[in-house]
C-alpha cells in the first residue's frame, strides 16, 4: 500500500516545497477506508448545484482537484492524546493512527451571468503522483471554459493547496485574464515576516510555506489584476467574502445569496468531515495559531448549524457540499444527497 510521508502530507497544504496529492483516479492501490473505492475518476468529474432559483441564480460546480491520504494525528489533536483520536476515528470506521486517513482538495466554481469565478485553484503542477497535475484545469475544459475565461478567482488563504493552481507548469499566472480577490490581513501576513509561532510545525515546513506564498504573492502582484479587499466586501453583486482568521490570519470564506437563499464556501475553516466537527477544539497543525483556530472553528460551526445554511468544505469528502447540525455540544457533518 503506498502512502504518504508526513513531510509529503503537510507539503498539500502548502507545507513544503515539493507535493505529493494524488490526483483523482490515481489511488487505486491505496484502497483502505471504509468506503474507498478503488475504481478511477468516475463521471465527469464536477457536481453540480444552484443557488437560488430562476434567471438569477447562480451556477455552482465543486469540482475535485485531488485526494490523498495523511496521517491524522498529531497533525490533528495534539492537545488531545493519539489515543483519543484513535478513539473518535474508530468509531466512525476510519483507521486509526498511524493509519493514513483521507482528505480531499475541492474547488468551488460559480457562475453569476456569463461570468467564471473561481473559489481557489487546487495544487496545480505541484500534484505530484507520477509527475501529475490537479484536474481542476482538465475538469473545466471538459465543462468547457479555457484559463481565458475565468473572470475572477477569490482566494481564501496563501497555503500551497489552494493557490498553487494559480500558476502553469513553467511557473507563470495560469488565468492571463482574471482578477484576483485576497484579504488585506492575509496579504499583509505573508509579504510582512510572517508569524507562525503558534503552531508547532517544524521550522523547515514554516518556511517552505512562508517562500511559496511570497513567490505567489509576488507574481500576482506583478499582473496588476490582484485586489486586495476589506473583511466583508462585496466582490459581485451577492457574492460577499467574510474573514474569519483561525486557520490563517486573513483566511476569508465566501457567501453567495441569492432569492433569500445564502450558500456559504467554507474553506479551511474546517478539515476533517469527523474531527473539525465532533472535536474543534483539538489543535490543527495547518492552523498558524492553534488556539484562534479552535475558537473560529466553533464560531463558525456554530452560525451555520444554527441558520442550517447550505455550506462546501475544501477538505471533506468530495463534493464538499452539505449542511451542519449541532450535536451534543458539538456538530455533525451532513453531505449532501445528489438529486437529479
Ligand atoms: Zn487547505
């Protein structure tokens, strides 16, 4: 069974200067959970929902850029013990430690008018497995839309998985016409000596980390088109990016609103479908500060188990796309159910 390091884990989340996801389709021989399927890319590779009804609403598509499968604690929980985590994983028929678990990268797509957006990008050329790309770009061609036709593209946080689909193979901006959306605190983190020590990754990955989202920034930059924008600006009309900090210091989510209904990209506000929900407050390495993470993720659960918005995850089983209820002083994850 092949499984990845945990430097190559931690490299997805922009940890690290090389990657190793596995694209879709690419995990064959890694059959283990309780539900793996081992078969490739099955269908077409996005799914589909709308928000709103109607000429107004708004076309969404969540597309899977890749998955993989890292160890779970103590990248998880390690202000809890191995044995607690074991325990909750368990009980939810999910190898325990040092058992790998799966995680999943998913991009959100939405259409307003004629309009392409993108919610983050995948981890580009640096999803490895055979020297392999993300499918983010190859899922849209088969939907139709070239780099060219991206009008814009939110960016959640500066981590490795989420912007490094920005960028081609040779290492250029890989959308030569869209604007990009970043929060200013999240800018301002990463160009400005960033503090990352209220997580207790190893000074190695701090840096890989820190030189990745530099060498982005800095490309960006350099196209004029990226925009820096305030804590709960409206980006299109109904499309407002709200920060939540926690898991980065500017990270933002996105809502979308449409005839009274609000959809709301998540990001990494949450991780794992299990942990993030039942356990919050267990300390996620990802997280620059451990304990504002915990806080912003029960913060945020909390809001939208309350209103059972709609919601999509980045790392939750693809889709991604379910709702929140609370549950013994905790919550539950529920995916949603594809209707057709
Ligand atoms: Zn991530």
């Amino acid at each position: 069974m092949q499984t990845l390091s945990r430097r190559s884990a931690l490299s997805m989340f922009g940890l690290a200067a090389a990657a190793t996801a596995l694209p879709a389709g690419r995990h064959a021989a890694l059959a283990n959970g309780p539900a793996s399927n081992p078969e490739p890319k099955q269908g077409a590779g996005f799914y589909k929902f709308k928000i709103g009804s109607g000429a107004s609403a708004v076309e969404c598509y969540s597309i899977g850029d890749a998955q993989a499968r890292i160890p779970s604690y103590p990248l998880w929980g390690e202000n809890a013990s191995e044995a607690e985590v074991g325990s909750l994983l368990d009980s939810y028929y999910i190898p325990k430690p040092p058992e790998p678990i799966h995680v999943h990268f998913n991009v959100l797509v939405f259409k307003v008018g004629s309009e392409v957006w993108l919610v983050d990008t995948g981890n580009g050329p640096r999803t490895p497995d055979a020297g392999g790309d993300g499918m983010l770009l190859g899922t849209l061609a088969s939907m139709g839309i070239s780099p060219e036709d991206v009008g814009g593209i939110i960016i959640t946080h500066m981590h490795g998985d989420h912007i490094d689909g920005l960028l081609t193979r040779e290492g250029a901006i890989a959308f030569p016409k869209a604007k990009f959306f970043l929060n200013k605190t999240e800018r301002d983190f990463w160009k400005d000596n960033p503090d990352l020590s209220k997580t207790t990754l190893d000074a190695g990955w701090k840096q890989g980390m820190i030189t990745n989202a530099q060498k982005v920034l800095g490309l960006l930059e350099k196209t004029n088109r990226l925009e820096i924008v305030g804590d709960t600006d409206e980006i299109t009309t109904g499309v407002r990016v709200r920060k939540t900090g926690g898991h980065t210091k500017g990270h933002q989510t996105v809502e979308i609103e449409r005839a009274g209904r609000k959809f709301v990209m998540l990001a990494d506000a949450v991780h794992h479908y299990v942990m993030s929900f039942r356990k919050p407050e267990w300390h996620v390495k990802f997280d620059y500060d451990a304990e504002e993470g915990a806080k912003t993720r029960r913060r945020v659960l909390e809001q939208i188990a309350s209103e059972r918005t709609l919601v999509m995850c980045y790392h939750t089983p693809w889709p991604g796309v379910g709702q929140v209820r609370a549950r013994d002083g905790a919550f539950d994850w529920l995916p949603v159910t594809w209707e057709w």
